[in-house]
C-alpha cells in the first residue's frame, strides 16, 4: 500500500505518512479523510475506516519554511527510482561517487542509487578512477518533489490526487 498525503488545516501539503499512521490519525480525532481509495475499507472490531489517500490535520501546524530537502538513503533510491546509475539495472544499495572515506558527504549531489555489483565494483574508488560511466548525474530534488516522489505516485493516481499536491515546476 502507498503512503497517505498528509494536509495541514490549511490544506498544505505537509508530509506523507504510512496507512497505518493515517488511520490512527483519523481514529483519534486528529485528522479528517479528504480522498479515499474507492474501493478500500480498514476495518477492524465495529469500525470500519476507508482507506485515506489524503488526510487533513484538524489543527493548523507551524511548520518551519524548508528551502532544501533533506538527504536520505531511500530518498536518493526513490529520486533514481531504483535504478543503478551505472548499468540500468535493479538499484539496492547507494554509491558515493567521492568515497566517504576520502571526504566524501552524505548529500544529494555526491550519492546515486547502484547495484550492489556496480557499488562493489567501483569500491573506493571515484567513478573516473574505476573506468566507470554515469548514466545520468546526481540532483538535489526541491522540497515538493520530493514529496511527489515519497508519494509514488504515476499517470491516473497522479491526476486522481493533483487538487491537494504542490505544483512542480
């Protein structure tokens, strides 16, 4: 199951949270259903709850401007949707392309998604320094996108849920 787009009171697009979490958002009173998936129903010992796809918080939440997004292992796999940045293949692990033991960061500009054969393969290397090619570079994703991507959403679920998601540019 995807994860459920989080609303502030205003109806700004907050955070993502997982089916479970949103269901007990709504359960104790903190959040409303604004978009459920048609044909789905939690259900559990005399309640019955749809499942959300988007909630809204009952009580408006300050939230701090973020200019950036932060960086994270799974978020660079989601941003390279999975794929290895070297050969197109299935993407588990994530690469550095300046080593950390060398100085290298944890940062959206010095890390894509790799199989764990390419990933062992160039070892401590720079790509350069392996003979290895990028298929595509590394991007900082904005904030929005970000949270576009959290959602995975594609084609009709994108359009199905477009009122209540940020406009990207």
């Amino acid at each position: 199951m995807r994860n459920t787009l989080v609303l502030n009171a205003s109806y700004e697009p907050l955070t993502t949270v997982s089916l479970k979490r949103a269901v007990v958002l709504v359960l104790q009173d903190k959040a409303v259903v604004e978009h459920a998936h048609p044909l789905g129903m939690v259900r559990g010992t005399g309640i019955a709850v749809p499942v959300p796809r988007v909630i809204r918080l009952q009580r408006y939440v300050r939230v701090p401007f973020r200019q950036r997004a932060p960086w994270s292992r799974r978020g660079v796999l989601v941003r390279d949707q999975h794929l290895c940045a070297y050969c197109g293949r299935r993407a588990t692990t994530v690469d550095h392309l300046q080593p950390r033991s060398r100085g290298g960061a944890d940062s959206w500009l010095n890390t894509v998604a790799a199989c764990a054969e390419d990933n062992q393969r160039k070892a401590d290397r720079t790509p350069e320094q392996a003979g290895m090619k990028l298929l595509r570079r590394p991007f900082e994703p904005t904030p929005e996108a970000t949270l576009m991507l959290a959602l995975g959403l594609r084609g009709s679920e994108m359009r199905e849920l477009a009122p209540w998601l940020p406009a990207v540019a």
